[in-house]
C-alpha cells in the first residue's frame, strides 16, 4: 500500500527534491573549496547564520508544500489531461530549489555552523548535520549523469508498464541494464568505502547493511518456512464474505469512522480516493492519507486506511518545534513502515481490535455481515497462503516476497547476477521460498514498479518495518495494558506510547538509534515468535 509514493518520497527525501529534474547547473568543486578557506578566515555572525539557517529550512518546507500540493491535485482531483502545465511548474519550482540549495553560500553557511558546531544546541546541530550531508550528496554525483539518469528512469517507467501489461522482459531488459549499470555508479558517490550495494541500502535505511540483513531474513526464513509448509496442509478459512457487494458509498463513511477510533484529527487529516494509497504530510497540522474502494472486497480499503492512518499519526505526533525545519516527519522508510504496519497488522488485525470495532461494523454493512462473527472476521482477514504477487501477500509470507528481491537485488548490485538472467532466477526463488510457481512474468520480475524507477535496496525497509513493530509491541506490552483497552476501541494509550518513544522525535535521531530507544537493540527473533504464535493460534498447529 502507497508503496509507489512511499519510494517516491523517500527518492524525494534522499535527493532533496532532486529526482523530478536536475537543472544544467555544474557544480564547480574547486571554487566552493575556496569558499570553504574564504569562509574561515572571513568572520559571519552567529546570530546572523542561525537566521538564515531558519530561512533556508522555511524555505526547502515552503518549495516542499508546493511540489506536494502539485502532486496531490495530479493524483486526486486533476482533470485527465492536465499534466503537462503541472510538469512546467513542477521543474520550474525544483530547478529553483536546486539553484537555492547548491548555491556557495549555502555550503559557506553550512561550513560556518559546522565550525561552531559545539556553540549550536542539538537541534541546530542535527539540523545542519543533516543539510550538510544532503549538500554533499548533492555536490558528488556528476549533475549530467544525474540529468541522463533521470531521463532514463522516466523512460524505463512507460517501457516497464509496457512490459508488464505483455509479459515480456525482454522489452524492459535493456532498461534495467542500464539502471543497475547506475545504480553500482552512484553507489560509489554515496560512499566508495562500502561495498555498492551497502551503500545503496544505507540511503534508505542509515545503518542497515548486507550483513545485517543477511542475519535478519536468515533466522526469519528458517522460522517461518516450516510454518507456512504446516499451514499448507490446514483448512482454510472462508472468506467469502469479504467479497460481497460493500457500497462505496458506506465504505467511505466507514473509513470515516476508521479514522474517528485510531484518533486522527478530521480538523488536520484528509482522506481522498487514489489509485494506490498513500499518505502525504505537509506538516504535523496538514496530512492527508488515501485509499481506493473496491465494492467487492472489504479488507482492501479497510486495512488501507489504517496503515495510511498510521503514516499520518507518525507525522501528526513530531514536535511542534521540528515543524518547518529538517527534523519533522518520519526519519526513515524502515520507520514509518513499523508504524503503519503497527496499526494495519498488529493493530487492525487483532482480534481485540476486531472485535471492538465489530457491532459498529455490522451496522455499516448489515446484509453483508450477516451471521458473521468477530472471530470468523478475524480468521478471513487474517487468512495466510503463499502466493505471487507482493501488495496482496498475507502478513505471515509478506517477508519471503521481499527476501527475493533482495536477494536478486544484492546479486545484481554485486555482479554475480546478469540481468538477463533474473526472470530464471525470480522463478527459482519464489519456489524455493513460497513453493508457487510463477506463470509469467508480469506475475514474477516484472511485477514492482521499483526497478523501473532506478530505485534499488529500498525493499528490505517493508519487512524491517514489520519486524521493528513486533518489538515494539512486545516493549508496549511490558509497560502498559495494551490490550485491555484495544479492545473497548480504545487506541488512545498504543498511539501515546508511540509518540512518547517514536512520533515526536522526527529526525532528531538516526532510525537504529530510534528503534533502539523504543524497544532496545534488535532482534529478529521477536518478529519471529511473534509470527509463529499467531499463525500457530490461528491455524491450531
Ligand atoms: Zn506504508
């Protein structure tokens, strides 16, 4: 869910607004290494510097809202055919910001604070940290290969979509070529320290790499495979009854009241309709989430609701004093994945939740419902099963999806893997992992919009996302009652725990340093146990 704008607003986050167009501006390195020398023996006020660090951050936030507002109308509202005056105006408002953003006397700005540094408090320190890293990022990667980058992603898109509707990777193979060819490239601006894909996977989630994760979906896979092999050979639930006819018209009033139990302010969070949800915050006081309402299935706009609704309590709940500034909205992919999926998965589809929300529930859709039980509910929503396609796994075999990619990606970013062989090798891994096979590969390789993007080591952030929010809940279970009131429908005391240990800080913290101080170091295992316990229960193994 929202996964096209979640990697595309991480892609924003990470190149400052950079990915929609790079403006023909060459960056001469020399000339802003003399402003370096002339800044230290110049003497700028430090008052005078802290105000236009102030006015640099209002203004990323204001050029940041614009864009935004841009995209949002284009998604939601917009005429059909209206695109193109929106594009003009998109690179219009970014090329400015680039200008903005790399000019000297931004990096003049940005080294001055830095050399004070131990004068500036926390916050100013970790706002300028953070702008300096952007700027130097920014600065390292050649501005024409960023320009014949983006070309080629915005080509790779429309031939990808091509590609999936024919089933043909051959037609997308040159493409993805191309962009594995870059992506080893900018690997090496990121940092030329660390093995290329290490590198592409510490700008989506700081901290994580190979090493990492190879541990992680390690002990996960050998825990959750035997589970998923056991499942297999159980009766399924019916789910039948998910899949009557729900009205869109009662569906948007139920998201209405979706909304009202997991305490979004209607005053400050919108909902629209969109192909893909998503969630998109200007600020903690302006969020908007969407979902998309399919009549003959309940859970799909239900559960979207809630995981957007948790994207949005995670930007809602940053400090008043972050606002405008580089520290408000969630620090990470990896982040704001564990507290959507915290309300969708360990929330929303709990049989507390469920059966807390119930009664109102069967009065929205009394004929559908009829003769169905929170627990039969509870089973059907919850019902797991191998299969092909990601957006639609089940919580139990979700993370296996995302160890192929990452498999195929570590290989193809290492050079032990030839893209013309990734189908063969897709194929392989979902029947090694899932035991299905794929029929074709629009079904198989061709299935994510990621790739076609140019974005590579994004996808272990959903599946650390889950396992960051099982160890969150088993810390909120030890210092509070959780279920108790989840139960009433009462969310009021999850959502405060959250704030207190995640939504406030913003950026102020690294991700790792985020979830260590809400749930202390991690460790796969309870993501694990978790899984294991509640499929046991579920399916009586
Ligand atoms: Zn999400």
């Amino acid at each position: 869910m929202g996964q096209f704008w979640e990697y595309f607003l991480a892609l924003l986050a990470a190149y400052g607004l950079l990915c929609i167009v790079w403006p023909p501006i060459l960056w001469d390195r020399r000339s802003r290494f003399f402003q370096y020398i002339r800044n230290e023996e110049s003497h700028m006020d430090l008052k005078e510097a802290l105000d236009r660090l102030d006015e640099l951050q209002r203004q990323e936030y204001a050029y940041d809202a614009g864009l935004s507002a841009l995209y949002l109308d284009g998604d939601t509202v917009a005429p059909r055919d209206t695109a193109a005056g929106r594009g003009l105006a998109v690179s219009v408002l970014s090329g400015e910001w680039h200008r903005k953003f790399t000019a000297p006397e931004t990096g003049e700005l940005l080294a001055f604070l830095l050399g004070r540094r131990d004068e500036l408090d926390p916050v100013r320190r970790r706002q300028v940290e953070l702008l300096k890293r952007d700027y130097d990022l920014d600065a390292r990667i050649p501005a024409e290969e960023y320009m014949e980058f983006a070309q080629l992603t915005s080509d790779a898109g429309d031939v990808w979509k091509k590609a999936k509707a024919a089933g043909d990777f051959e037609l997308f193979r040159p493409y993805l070529e191309k962009i594995v060819a870059f992506n080893i490239k900018f690997a090496g601006y990121y940092d030329p320290n660390k093995a290329p894909y290490d590198a592409l996977l510490n700008e989506f989630e700081r901290g994580t790499d190979m090493a990492f994760l190879d541990s992680f979906f390690a002990a996960l896979r050998e825990r959750i495979v035997p589970l998923i092999r056991a499942i297999g050979e159980k009766e399924q639930p019916d789910v039948s009854f998910l899949h009557r006819h729900y009205p869109a018209e009662r569906q948007r009033k139920f998201s209405d009241y979706l909304m009202e139990v997991m305490g979004l302010d209607r005053a400050h969070c919108g909902i629209g309709e969109t192909e893909h949800p998503f969630t998109l915050s200007f600020n903690k006081w302006d969020a908007r989430i969407t979902t998309h309402y399919y009549e003959d299935d309940l859970a799909s706009s239900m559960y979207s609701v809630i995981h957007e609704g948790g994207h949005a309590t995670y930007d809602m709940g940053v400090r008043d004093e972050y606002q405008f500034t580089r520290l408000s909205g969630g620090v990470s992919m990896g982040v704001h994945e564990s507290q959507s999926r915290f309300y969708e998965n360990l929330i929303g589809r709990s049989l507390p939740f469920i059966k807390a929300i119930f009664p109102k529930m069967a009065e929205f859709f009394p004929e559908q419902l009829a003769g169905v039980t929170p627990e039969q509910f509870y089973r059907a929503v919850n019902k797991a099963e191998p299969s092909l396609i990601r957006t639609e796994a089940d919580e139990l075999t979700y993370p296996l999806h995302i160890m192929v990619r990452y498999e195929i990606e570590k290989r193809l970013i290492g050079g032990t893997l030839e893209v013309r062989d990734v189908p063969a090798e897709w194929n392989r891994l979902y029947q090694e992992y899932l035991g299905v096979d794929v029929p074709d590969d629009a079904h198989g390789c061709l299935q994510d919009s990621h790739w076609s993007g140019g974005s590579f080591g994004y996808f272990p952030a959903y599946a650390l996302g889950s396992a960051y929010g099982a160890q969150m809940l088993k810390a909120m279970e030890g210092d509070i009652d959780v279920w108790g009131p989840v139960g009433r429908g009462d969310l009021s005391g999850v959502t405060a725990w959250l704030n207190e240990k995640i939504h406030q800080h913003g950026w102020m913290m690294e991700p790792a340093d985020v979830v260590k101080n809400a749930c202390g170091p991690f460790d796969p295992n309870v993501y694990a146990d978790y899984l294991t316990e509640k499929y046991s229960r579920l399916y009586g193994l």
